[in-house]
C-alpha cells in the first residue's frame, strides 16, 4: 500500500491525541466535583475523541511529510483511511472484549433477582425413624462452582406408610449442569443424591419421580422460581 506511512501514522497520532487529552484534562483539573459521572463523560465521549481527530490529521500530516510530499490519494483521502482502520480496530477490540466478558462473567442463574429453590423430598428406607428435630439434620447443595446449605422444613415432615419423608429446600444461586445434594443425619451414614435438573433449572409446578439412591432410600425435587409456586 503506497500510503501505508500515512493510514499508520493517522491511527498513531488519533491513539496519542486521544490518551494525550485525558491526561491534560486531568492536570487542569478538569471536571465537577459535584457531579464526577458527566465530568467524565464529557471527557470520554466529547473531548477526547475530539483529541483523536486532531491527532489524527496531524499524524496524516506528519508522515506525509516523512515520505517527501509524497501522496498518491491526498492528505483527506489518507486521513479518512486512517480513520476506517481506527474504527475497525475499536470495533475489534470491543468484540475481543465482549467475548472476553461472556466467557469469563459468572454465570449466575437468576442475575438481579432472588435465587430460585431446589424443593426437595427425601423418602427413607422402610423401618428408619423420623428424625426429631431439624437439629439433627443438614443439606448441603455441592457443584462445580460452589456449596450452598439448605434448609431443613420439619413441620413438613411426614410419612408413606412406614417410610419417613423429610422435606427440604435449597438455594440454586449458578447456572450449572453438576449438582448434587447431600443430606446428613445425626446416627445415619450420609448420603448423595445427584440433581438432574438442566443448567437454567427451570421452573416446574409438581415433583418429578422418584428417584432410588443405593442406600434404599429416594428423593424427588422441583426447581421453584421467585414468584411462582
């Protein structure tokens, strides 16, 4: 490209032009102390791209002089290239950092608002007593991106037949496919039950089936959303 000089020259000078005028809005003082938000964006939106312009055409101007006059397109022709390419670099940058701030946000399943609930009921096997009191109990959702306690409703505890039900609720704060839940209580092994709800764990009205742990016992669950029962 015959004016290649002049285009990298152009995106040069807007860079500097640009980080130049943040810099000497800053040892002036400038800005609202009352009111820092527009003070920068003023200097964000307004002032500094005005820097980049000015920048811009004086490093157009300045390698055009390097190459002796030099000019096949014409200094406007060349600073509007300089211009295309800083835009297509601001473009790319900005992709890169979008992409970048997907990949890596966390990936919370209800953002700005209450968590969902895993309601879940846990069917011993036939003959085991009913725990007393919550005390004796624990529920602990694990996945692979953190562990949440759960809460133990004992004033729903009932039984079918001659096995006890316990009742419990949970807290599904991320969106993850790998959950499971583990249940303690008090002279009684500990026992995990894996969770296959989908990553977003959407809302469902009823129970799902029950579901056979090796121990005998069984467990069934729902994911109940703010708002809805």
């Amino acid at each position: 490209m015959k004016n290649s000089l002049q285009v990298a020259g152009g995106v040069v000078g807007a860079v500097i032009g640009f980080v130049a005028t943040l810099l000497l809005l800053e040892l002036i003082g400038f800005g609202n102390r009352a009111d820092p938000i527009l003070s920068g964006v003023l200097a964000l939106l307004v002032f500094a791209p005005g820097g980049a312009i000015a920048g811009l055409l004086l490093g157009t101007a300045f390698a055009r002089r390097l190459r002796g006059g030099e000019n096949s397109d014409g200094f406007l022709r060349n600073s509007l290239k300089a211009s295309t390419v800083l835009i297509a670099l601001c473009a790319a940058a900005g992709t890169t950092y979008y992409v970048y701030a997907i990949t890596t946000a966390t990936p919370w399943l209800n953002p700005n608002a209450p968590n969902p609930l895993l309601v879940f009921e846990v069917r011993l096997p036939a003959g085991m007593a009913l725990p007393s009191s919550a005390r004796d109990m624990a529920a602990e959702l694990q996945t692979d991106l953190n562990t949440m306690p759960g809460e133990i409703r004992s004033d729903l505890f009932r039984r079918d037949d001659d096995r006890p039900v316990i009742t419990g609720q949970v807290q599904l704060a991320f969106r993850t496919a790998h959950r499971q839940l583990e249940i303690k209580i008090k002279d009684q092994p500990d026992r995990l039950y894996l969770i296959g709800l989908s990553a977003r764990a959407p809302h469902t009205p009823e129970f799902g089936v029950w579901q056979a742990n090796r121990d005998g016992s069984e467990i069934r669950y729902r994911a109940r959303w703010p708002g809805q029962n």
